[in-house]
C-alpha cells in the first residue's frame, strides 16, 4: 500500500462527514479538549516539533507563522481558513472538505485559541455551493457540540464569486473588507496587518486539516511518516491522462513515477500509454520530461533540483500526443483572464503571452518571452503575475517537450 | 531629531530618515529611480512597478515608492533586472496606450532605451474619447490605470468617490459605474482627478480645444499666482494665462493647504471671471 | 436621487435585511442581489449602494471584478468547463450540446475555466449542480429541465 489515510479518512470510517459521530470517530473533540486546554505557547510548541509547512503552495513553517500572530502587537486578531483554491487541476480541498469537513474545522479554530482570536473566516469558491454547505453543516454540529457559541469564535462562512486572485492572501483580505480582491504590498505581513490592519493568521485548508490529526494524535505519530525536510503527508490532485485521477495522501518523499503506476493510486497512464510530460503544481507549476518524472520524489529539495514545486499539489499527466503549445496557450488565457489588472507587468504581460500564444509564436519569439517573462517574475506585485510565466518557462528549458521539436 | 537609517544604494551609504521610502532615499543620494504611478500627495497605488529596485536578499525587486528603507538594506537601482524590468513595464505601456502627452512615460522609455513596438501587435487601450461635460475632457487611449485619478477622487483629497476602477485584467478601466457619463454619476467636477493625471487622459476642456484646435502653444503661456477669492480658505492658484485668457489653473503641490488639490470654483470658476457679462 | 422610491430599492432592502450596514458586507450582500436577479443592473448598484453607504462607482467596481457576477442578460448561467482537462476528456461537445439545447431556453451558456472537478472530467455546473463525467445528453437534459422564469 502506498497510499496514507490520515487527512482523508480512512476507508472503513462509516460516520457522515458532518456529523458528531465523525467528530468522535476521528478523534477530533480529543484534539479540541486538548488544545483548548493548552496555552498558546504549548500548542505552537507542539506544531513546531510536528514541522508542518504549509500546504497552499508556499510551504511555510506553520508553527512560525503562528507565533509571529500570536506575539504581533493588537487586541484584535483573526483567522482565515483559504478555501478558494481555483487554479488548473487543483481540487483537493474540495475532496478534503467533501470528505471530512470536521477536520479542517476542527484546526480553524485550535488556530483561534492559539493567536488569541474571536471572529474566522472560511472563505470558499463560489464554484464549490455543494462543498459550501456541507462545511457549513459541520459548522453547526461543532457548535452543537459546544465547541462554539458567544464566548467561543465566531466563525463566518464567506462565498467568493469568481476570481481566483481572491485565494491570494492579501486579495482575499481585501474581498472580505468589501473591496476590490487585488493584492496589497507586502511587507507588511498578514502576520501583522491582515484583515482590516490586524495580525491575520490565513491557512490553506489542507494545512489546518494537518493540525486536527496532528492534535488528535502526536508531534512523535505526526513526523512517523515524511521526509527529514518535510513531515507528514501530503495531498495530490492526479489528474489527465491516467486510469485513476483523484486526490492521494502520500508521504512526502514517495518518488513520482509510484504516484503515477502504484495500483492503489494513479494505476498508471491512460490515453496512449506513452508519457508526454508532467505538469507539475498547478498552471503555474513546472512541466517535467519523463525523464525527470522517473528520478524525482516528492519533496521539496528532490524536485528544487529540477526547477521544479510541488506547489499546491497538482499532478497533471499528458500522455505524448499532447501538443504542450496547446496547453500553455490555455494556461496562458487563464493566466490573462484571471490577473486583477492592478500592474502593468501583469496586466499587459499575461495579456501579451496569451496573444503570442494563441498566435502559435511560443517557441519563435523566445528572447522577448524570457525578457518579458524575467520582469513579470521579478516586478509583478504578487504572486500570480510572478509565477504565471513559470509553466512556459519550463517548456523554453526543455525543448525536447515540444511536439515540433 | 528622530532616529535615521543608514543604507547602501548602488555603493554608497545613505543615512536618511527613519520611514523614508527607498525612492525618497534613492533621491537623496542622487540616484533617482524612474516613477510613473507614484505622486507626492498621493498614497502609493504600487500598480506601475517602473520604480522597482533590487535589494539584496529579496527574491524579488521592491517597489521603491512605498518600501521603506531599513538599516542595513544593500539596494541596486540599476541592476541587470532593474534595468530589464523598467525597459519591459515602458514597453508594455507604449504597446497599449498613447503616450503622447505623458512626459514621465516617454523618459522612463528613452531611459530604458525601450523598443516601442517590441510588444505591439495586440490589443490596445484605444477608445473614443469621452466629452460629457463642460469641464474636463476624457481620452482613455492616453490611460496607463495608474490610480491616481481614484484615489485624488477618493479618500486621498476629495472623499467623493466617483470613479473607481472596475473591470478586471487588461480590461481593468476607470470607471463611475456602468461606463455612466460624468454629469450622471456623483462628480462634483474639483478636476483634482485631472490635476493628478500623468498621460493627459484626463485634460480642461479648454485646453482640449485649444489642442485640438492647434492653439496650445507652452511657450506663450505664462503662471500668475493668486489667492482664490471664492471662499476663505485661502488656496493659492496658479493662472496658466496664454493670450491674455486664463487657460488652466492649478494649485501648487507644497502649498500647505491645498496640495495641489482645488474646488470646482477654484479649478473652472475662470469661465465665470472672463465671462463677458459678467459685472 | 429618487431611487430611494423605486420598487428596486424596496425589494433590495428587504433582501439585504439582517446585513448590518458595513462595506464588509458588501460580497454577501452582492450575493444576496444576484440569487434574487441574477443581473446586476444600475437599478440595484444603486439601491445596493444605498443600503450599505458604498459609493456607486465602488460598488460597481466591486461587482465588475468577479466573473459569476458579470450575468447582464438575466439568464441562468450553464458553465461548461473548457479548461485543458475538461478539453481533453471532450468539454468542445458538451458546449456544443448545450449551445444546441439552450436555443429558446432562458439559459445563457459560457465557457469557464476550471471547476476544481478534474477527477471527474468533463464538468459542467448548471443551477445548483455540478455535473461530474458529463455527457452530451446529461448537459442538454439538464440545459432543458432550466425553468422558464
């Protein structure tokens, strides 16, 4: 077995997703004794020796994060669960929250204890209504369960409507306010000025779901599984020319090629059975050759070697009569539909991409992408604008992908 | 005194002011960064990124008119990126907007030795100009969406709230609602909107018809400083006057009580002064 | 402005009844307006502007930023996923079949980019439901079952 069941539930959990029967069927009214009755310093203690990084994409050390919230100057402070995840090939939130809605949750609001908050945000894609009211049913069992009500968080369920830059941290603190969802400069950190000015601790869902296992057992039963560099889990959202796309928890450090044949996960390649390319993070991920695919794991350092992240955990397979050109002119009209429009290297530069592309001029206009995608990664004020060029970056490192060439 | 900084920009230690911005400093030291966006009485909008510098241990460059310098920051304002960043923003702006009247845009071009029509070709920002009230004339082909228009109409000076901008990506635009004509929205026509605008989109409707008519001519026009005598508050205006017609006013930006920024009466009360019937 | 008259702005305050009158309320409060109209039209900028003290031009500005706001025809929204998965499992014949089916029907039909379902591609969302390994016929059925307003 490669696969890991701990986010996910396992296969023989019988209990509804969100019901109190699946609150104790998996530990987590345990895990919320727990750390409520721990001090803010034990529970970041706690998820420091577990070392759980983030899992939205920026692998962040959580238990750092949250003690520079929790030490940052205000009597106000707010947590944010980031459900907005909205980029090419990327679903494994909404499997986590269809699946187990509790868990992140249940971590949502350890976070709120732990920085000293009373108000959270879920802040959800308005694509995702389904996913939306199962997470608000687990809401109202937790405060059934007396996890909730007026001395505890108040937690607010908050419906985006169509833009995927509002799952960036900042974007989204601003569509909370009622603003336009464009990014801020950073610095300042959310840490210090998140919402409304005030220290804001903003997690992906998959990081706070970590924190519910990780209270429901140990820091000791938490790192049993990962890398030296990375413990624990991770989520994978498999998806394109494979028998059996879905979301895999697996350690980190599992090589990629058993992500992609292991029977119990992708089962191996479909379409024509011959591999293409990997794209590997999202639509601003990294395409691999299969040649990387066969040498890599998954971990940061492993994949680091080949320019690559595992970003929020997109696996995206193409078998080989997949021309890559057509992919990253879709990739790049997502990139161009999706920029706030707030810079001009971004809001030109997506633009322009996207017109070279759909022109069929990738591979001939070579030096004015890379100058031109050199000053989006570099001058862009977030991270949208900086990494939307990486895909096609990664095509022009490695021309042996292109199905031309 | 307040405490200072002490930082190297290209080489050479700088002691500035603690909360001077790295652009200020960069001044200071003589190595002026290149602005488009950024204004002296406006919050930073941070939107054109032609000020970016490069400081060392940041994985990306800093946007130089609202990053604050910190002891020890070790800055570059002309670094191989630097350099490609702002030749690139230059570019991009010359391949969707007139630049014609934009004075900053044309040197942040010629600085960065910019191509023009490196990335022309595709779509631009040219639209039909927008004459809908007496006062100020529209010409959104020059916009280069550099905020400034918003936040002078906005909790920056005017608290009027107007315009915002609306839209998204390359279509993000200036906007009152519904591409609604002035005289329909809530403009109270101070033309501090067209007191801060760098490209000229936004223009008195006299000088759009002296331009138009092949009139304009800077060099015949002369400044005359008064006090406006509308009200009390004691702004002073500066007369733009060409031919003996007051063709334009403004405000000084230092000016303490107005930074640049005028009322209606201030700004286009002129007509009512050269008014021929006017005792 | 007399708007504060109109049966518009009537209906508007009744739906936004319970919001507090705060800016922080104003993408729910969008919400709230679209489910009711599914159009955002100046009329209900307005009285949306009104009932929470957002200046107009903000309001819009808001609104105009998001994609499942931007309805300006009214109709029900039928989204096909046409993103490189959807694409690669056969999106092109589900927007066909829709497009088809949608001829008379109060529906409008658009491309969207990815729907987060690429485990079961291809999707589609129309209404209150995704629809998961969709096929021609399951999208113009439901395109058909879509309520005449």
């Amino acid at each position: 077995m490669n696969e890991v069941r701990r986010l996910l539930p396992d296969r023989h959990t019988v209990s509804h997703p969100a019901s109190p029967e699946r609150l104790r069927e998996r530990g987590f009214d345990q895990a919320l004794a727990k750390a409520m009755a721990m001090s803010s310093e034990a529970i970041i203690a706690e998820i420091i020796a577990s070392g759980i990084k983030g899992r939205g994409g920026a692998a962040f050390p959580t238990g750092l994060k949250w003690s520079s919230v929790n030490k940052a100057a205000g009597q106000t402070k707010y947590v944010v669960m980031n459900a907005d995840e909205s980029e090419l090939g990327t679903f494994k939130d909404r499997v986590l929250l269809e699946e187990d809605p509790l868990g992140a949750l249940v971590g949502l609001l350890i976070a709120a204890h732990a920085v000293g908050a009373r108000k959270a945000f879920c802040y959800i894609r308005g694509e995702y209504r389904e996913v939306e009211h199962r997470l608000a049913r687990a809401l109202d069992i937790l405060q059934q369960e007396g996890w909730g009500g007026p001395d505890a968080v108040d937690v607010e369920i908050r419906r985006g409507a169509g833009a995927y830059i509002a799952g960036e941290e900042t974007a989204l603190f601003n569509s909370i306010e009622g603003k336009r969802p464009e990014p801020r400069v950073k610095p300042p950190f959310p840490t210090n000025k998140g919402l409304w000015g005030s220290p804001t601790l903003i997690q992906n869902v998959e990081t706070l779901a970590n924190v519910a296992v990780l209270f429901a057992h140990d820091a000791a039963w938490f790192t049993q599984y990962g890398t030296k560099d990375t413990a624990g889990t991770k989520l994978i959202a498999l998806s394109g020319h494979i028998q059996h796309p879905g979301v895999y928890e697996v350690p980190f450090g599992m090589p990629l090629a058993d992500i992609l044949h292991a029977p119990d996960l992708g089962g191996s390649l479909a379409g024509s059975g011959r591999l293409g390319a990997v794209l590997l993070g999202g639509a601003a991920g990294t395409f691999l050759s299969p040649d990387e695919v066969a040498t890599s794991r998954l971990d940061y350092a492993s994949l680091g070697a080949v320019g690559a992240s595992i970003g929020s955990g997109a696996v995206m397979v193409f078998d080989d009569t997949v021309d890559l050109q057509w992919v990253l002119t879709k990739l790049a009209r997502f990139f161009a539909e999706e920029s706030c429009g707030q810079c001009v290297p971004c809001r030109i530069g997506t633009q322009r991409i996207m017109e070279i592309a759909e022109q069929g001029n990738l591979w001939t206009r070579n030096q004015d992408l890379r100058a031109l995608s050199q000053a989006m990664r570099d001058a862009s004020i977030c991270g949208l604008g900086q990494t939307a060029p990486l895909a096609l970056l990664s095509i022009l490192d490695r021309p042996g992908l292109r199905r031309d060439a | 005194m307040g405490n200072s900084v002490t930082l190297m920009i290209d080489g050479q230690s700088v002691t500035v002011a603690e909360g001077t911005t790295l652009r200020a400093a960069c001044d200071q030291a003589e190595h002026v960064v290149p602005t488009l966006c950024w204004h002296e009485n406006l919050t930073p909008a941070n939107a054109c990124r032609a000020c970016v510098v490069e400081v060392k241990g940041s994985r990306t460059l800093v946007a130089s008119c609202s990053r604050v310098a910190e002891d020890g920051m070790d800055v570059q304002t002309a670094s191989e990126r630097v350099l490609n960043a702002r030749q690139v923003v230059a570019e991009l702006l010359l391949s969707v907007s007139d630049a014609k009247l934009a004075p900053d845009l044309l040197h942040l071009a010629e600085m960065s030795s910019a191509d023009p029509v490196r990335f022309t070709g595709g779509a631009t920002w040219a639209q039909p100009v927008r004459q809908d009230n007496n006062l100020y004339v529209r010409d959104l082909s020059k916009c280069i969406l550099c905020y400034r228009c918003v936040q002078a109409c906005g909790d920056d000076a005017q608290n009027t709230f107007a315009i915002a901008v609306a839209g998204r990506g390359f279509g993000a635009h200036i906007d009152a609602g519904f591409g609604r004509d002035l005289p329909e929205s809530d403009c109270v026509y101070c033309g501090n909107c067209v007191a801060v605008c760098p490209t000229g989109a936004l223009m008195g409707k006299t000088e759009w018809d002296l331009r138009q008519q092949g009139q304009w001519d800077e060099s015949r026009i002369t400044q005359t400083e008064t006090i406006c005598s509308y009200c009390g508050v004691g702004c002073e205006l500066d007369l733009h006057v060409m031919d003996n017609q007051i063709v334009k006013v403004t405000s000084p930006q230092d000016h303490p009580v107005t930074h640049g920024m005028l009322c209606v009466k201030g700004r286009y009360g002129y007509d009512f002064v050269q008014s021929e019937d006017h005792h | 402005m007399d708007t504060q008259d109109s049966a518009v702005y009537t209906d508007v305050v009744a739906l936004l009844q319970g919001l507090p009158r705060d800016r922080a309320q104003l993408l729910p409060a969008l919400w709230r307006v679209v489910e009711h109209y599914q159009a955002l039209t100046p009329e209900v900028i307005d009285a949306v502007s009104q009932s929470l003290g957002v200046p107009y031009a903000e309001v819009y500005g808001v609104a105009s930023f998001y994609t499942l706001f931007d309805n300006v025809t009214g109709q029900t929204p039928v989204h096909i996923c046409t993103d490189v998965l959807c694409a690669l499992q056969g999106a092109q014949g589900l927007q066909e079949a829709a497009e088809a089916a949608a001829v008379g029907m109060p529906v409008s039909v658009r491309e969207s980019a990815c729907l987060g379902q690429c485990d079961y591609a291809p999707a589609a969302w129309i209404g209150a439901h995704i629809i998961r390994r969709a096929t021609p016929e399951a999208v113009a059925a439901a395109v058909k079952a879509v309520r005449h307003e």
